[in-house]
C-alpha cells in the first residue's frame, strides 16, 4: 500500500486550508457588514488607539489567510493572523481569559484555535503544496 501522501508537506497543506479557511470567513462577514469597523474602532479608542486601525481586520482576516492558502508567503499571513488574533483577544475578550464556557471549555478556545494554529504556519511554513513553498 503507497501512503505517499502521509507526509508533513500535506499536514501543512490542511493545516493552512484549515486556519486560512476559517479565518476567511471572519473577514467576509466584516466586509459584508462594515458596520462592526465602527464597534472595533470604538474598543481602539477604549484603548486610547486610533479607530483606523480597525481597518487593519481586512488585512488580518481576509489578505492574510488568503496569503496562508494558497501558500504566498505563508510565515507573514500566518504572522499576521497571529498579530489579529492577539488584537481580538485583548480588546474583545480579555474578560474571557480565566473564564469557562457554559460548557465547560475554554471561552477563548476558538480565539487561541485561531492564534495557535497561525502560529504553527508561521513556523512551519507552507510546505511543498504552495503557490511560493517556504
């Protein structure tokens, strides 16, 4: 039996389909609904960080996990991702950090799903199935 497919290369490849896939559609609910800019620049400002900065989610919820899926510079999508995800977790849920689920999981599980696994592609890189291997 070939398993010639079972390799780090392909694990790359889902793991980037995965992540970059997901993350996609994050950003393609901001675009569809670019009132949630005015919400993010409004937590900025909470910060006392400039609200243009809420258009940094377009860069890091639609340009970087479309760079990380088809393997065009993967280690700075996935950078990127990471560097969002950090932005999401401290403005929007750091109440949520030493908090469960009423479930019983981690609230900010699927915030640390998203920054874990970019970080991975970014040190990893895309592998063999790319546009750009790295």
């Amino acid at each position: 039996m070939n398993l010639s497919f079972l390799s780090a290369d392909t694990g790359r490849l889902i793991l980037r389909l995965s992540v970059g896939g997901l993350m996609l559609f994050h950003g393609i609910a901001k675009i569809l609904h670019p009132g949630s800019l005015d919400f993010i620049g409004g937590m900025l400002n909470g910060y006392s960080l400039p609200a243009f900065l809420a258009y940094g989610v377009y860069i890091g919820e639609v340009l970087a996990p479309l760079m990380v899926i088809v393997g065009y510079q993967a280690r700075v999508g996935g950078l990127l991702i990471t560097v969002n995800m950090v932005f999401a977790i401290l403005l929007a849920h750091s109440g949520d950090i030493f908090s469960l689920s009423e479930h019983g999981g981690w609230a900010i599980e699927l915030q640390m799903f998203f920054l874990l696994s970019a970080l991975a592609v970014m040190f990893l890189g895309s592998g063999r199935y790319a546009i750009k291997p790295d």
